[in-house]
C-alpha cells in the first residue's frame, strides 16, 4: 500500500473515476481517457525535481504493487533507452508518483527508494525497481525491552516515536490492555507483526505514520465505516472466484495460565461468539473504571473436537486466551472465500483495507461483503488496469 493509501482510508475518502461514463465511451467509438502518470525525483532536503518530461514517450510499462502490513510496496519502471540518452539513477533516489487519467486529478502514492537498476538489451531498455520509502532500516534492528501492563496506543507511541513516525491507532484497540510484552533480540518490524497478530490488526508503515488499525473492520482510525467501493461486471475483465471448508474448523480454542494465581482455564469461541466490555472491581469489591473484554455466547458452541482449531500457544490470562482465540477465528473466517479481479479501466482510488461492494457475478458473490488486501496498477501499451485480491470482510461483533 503505497504512500497516502492508508492513510486517505482511514482519514477521508477519495472520490473515483465516473467509470459508468468511460465505459459508454469505449462502448460507443468515442475518445477515451488515456492513462497518466507523473513521477518526481526528491532530494535530502525535500526539493523534487519532475521527470514526467524525461520519461515522455519512453515509457514501456508502470506497475504499482499495493500491499499490507509490513510488506513493502512496489513500483517497477520499465523505459525505452534505445537512444542511449536515459542516466542510471543511483540507488537510494527516492521516486514520488502519482497515476490516473489526462484531465482527471492524479492520485498520490507516495514514496519508492530504487533498490535495483538493470540495464539491458537489445532494444536498449532501463529496468527500475524501488520500494516503499517508509520501511527504514530503524525497524529491522533488534532490540531489548519490556512493557508491562501498557495499552496498545501506549506501545504504537513508543514505537512510533523511536523512528520519528505519526502513530495512527484505531479507535476499537487504542485502549486495550497488554499485561506483558517481552522485545528479547528482536526488531521493531517483528514486535508490530507479533502485536498485530495478537489483536487480529494490520501494523504498517505508510508515508510517515504508523498505522494499527483492526483487520477487516473497513473502519477509519476513529471507529467510522468507510463508505464500499461498487464494482459491477461490466467493470471487470477477468475474475477468479474460490471458496473453501476454512480447513473445517468451526471454532477456535485458546488455553491460558496463570502461574502467580495457580490457576489456568481454556476459552472457545466460534460464529455465534459475541463481545463485550465490563467494568472490572477493585480488591476492594468496588466497580473500577478499568474495563475488560467478555465473550457471551448466543448459542451454546457445538463444534465437534476435530472442528475445533486448539492454539499452540498458552496464554498468561484469560483475558489475553480470548483475545487470541478471536483474532484466530476472524483469520479463518476471511480465508474462506477469495475473489480476484482484473478492472480493464484502471481505478486509481483503489487500494488495500477498502471495503467492496461487487454486482453482475454470481449470488453468493455479489452477497459477500469484501476487503480489498492486495493492488496491482498497471501502465503501458495496454492501457491502465488494476487487479485486485479480495477478501471476505468478516461480522467480528
């Protein structure tokens, strides 16, 4: 997920393309819009020089790979050098770009580092490879630390203020609690998957914040839903759809104990697990502003043992056995279902963690509910496209 993309879904929304009318263009012989690009090159000091002019009638092909999490995004330039004019950039040149349409606003995203150049022929062709800006080497070193009894907004803080970032927290896991969490000889990176993981949440890096929102929740940092992205058949042009058993699990089991107390207990959670917070009590027997989260079942769990998926892991508390028997059955259940798409009119808007509305294809797809967690943009004699990996969003109440 590259640049802004995040970051505009969970503050603001941007508007797309009125695709309806460019498709009745191409349908009826009429000019269409052709794809667009610019592509600046940034300095120490922030000042950007334009390579749009240099790169005109040279470019093969532009793809921008959007991804989630700590994965770092991608753009690959390829450009016609046959007359030998095209410098190799250096690597570590940071590459701002921005794509859409002639006459439409371009969208915005971010910043690529070339990591990789190749030069080769003939034809003459300079190859360019650069990845997310954001991913600084500062995550990828190890370190030692602890946090005991932190809320999650305390933890992103930390983090994010170790590598001079905006921490961006989601509304619904801000205030939860961690009892314990060792960083023994291990990274930043590491530490934000393994928070990430325990919360069922998305920790990235993008344009200089640090994100950890929900997974699948389709919400803004402050709890908002977004608004769903519609695509109808007539948008897409090729489509693959795949629906498996969830390895046949029905529900999750998560075993803790807590060796200070001398006591120790096993939580299940499966479709019919609802959440909900409760005040906690003092020593006292006193009700404390302090809450926790509890499962309440609508109906009893009636997942046989070979359905029921056990975790390895053994937790210190109840409380954190049912956090991670949650996050674990929310990732079952969005692997359920996939869809794939190609759209033939490139959507420069799209990108991961929006949410999708889909119509013209068959009912049990045009029914689900759908998260966008994987983008591809692509330029080049061919036109635009964008192909797009969905996945069920998930009713995790």
């Amino acid at each position: 997920m590259g640049g802004h993309a995040v970051i505009d879904a969970l503050l603001n929304t941007q508007t797309g393309l009125d695709m309806q009318t460019l498709a009745s263009q191409a349908l009826h012989g009429q000019p269409v819009l052709q794809p667009d690009y610019r592509i600046t090159i940034e300095d120490k000091d922030g000042n950007s020089t334009d390579l749009t002019p240099v790169f005109a009638g040279r470019l093969v092909s532009l793809t921008l790979t959007d991804n989630r999490s700590l994965e770092a995004d991608m753009l690959d330039l390829s450009l016609d050098d046959s007359d030998g004019l095209l410098d190799i950039p250096n690597r570590g040149a940071r590459l701002r770009v921005a794509i859409g349409w002639k006459g439409q606003p371009l969208v915005d995203k971010g910043v690529y580092t070339v990591d990789e150049v190749e030069h080769s022929g003939s034809p003459d062709t300079l190859s360019i490879r650069a990845r997310s800006a954001d991913l600084r080497t500062g995550l990828s070193q190890q370190r030692e630390r602890s946090y005991h009894n932190q809320t999650v907004r305390q933890i992103i803080t930390a983090l994010a203020e170790a590598h001079k970032l905006k921490p961006v927290i989601g509304a619904t896991l801000a205030d939860e609690v961690v009892p314990h969490l060792d960083q023994t000889s291990e990274s930043d990176a590491n530490l934000l998957t393994r928070l990430a993981d325990q919360f069922d949440a998305i920790g990235t890096v993008k344009d200089g914040r640090l994100l950890f929102i929900k997974a699948g929740e389709a919400t803004t940092a402050s709890g908002e839903p977004m608004p769903a992205i519609s695509i109808t058949r007539q948008d897409g042009d090729q489509h693959r759809f795949s629906i498996a058993d969830g390895q046949n699990y029905t529900a999750v089991t998560a075993r803790w104990q807590n060796a200070d107390k001398g006591t120790q207990g096993e939580v299940t959670v499966d479709a019919n697990t609802r959440y909900k917070r409760v005040h906690t009590k003092t020593k006292k027997g006193k009700t404390s502003k302090k809450t926790r989260q509890v499962a309440v079942q609508t109906e009893p769990v009636t997942s046989s043992a070979e359905n029921t998926k056990v975790l390895r892991h053994l937790y210190a508390s109840e409380a954190t056995a049912l956090r991670g028997a949650r996050a674990a059955f929310a990732k079952l259940q969005r692997g359920v279902a996939t869809f794939s798409l190609t759209l033939a009119i490139g959507r420069p808007e799209l990108r991961t963690e929006l949410p999708v509305t889909v119509s013209g294809w068959k009912p049990q797809i045009d029914a689900t509910g759908w998260l966008v967690s994987q983008v591809t943009h692509t330029m080049g004699d061919g036109g635009y496209t964008t192909a797009m990996e969905l996945e069920m969003r998930t009713d995790d109440n």
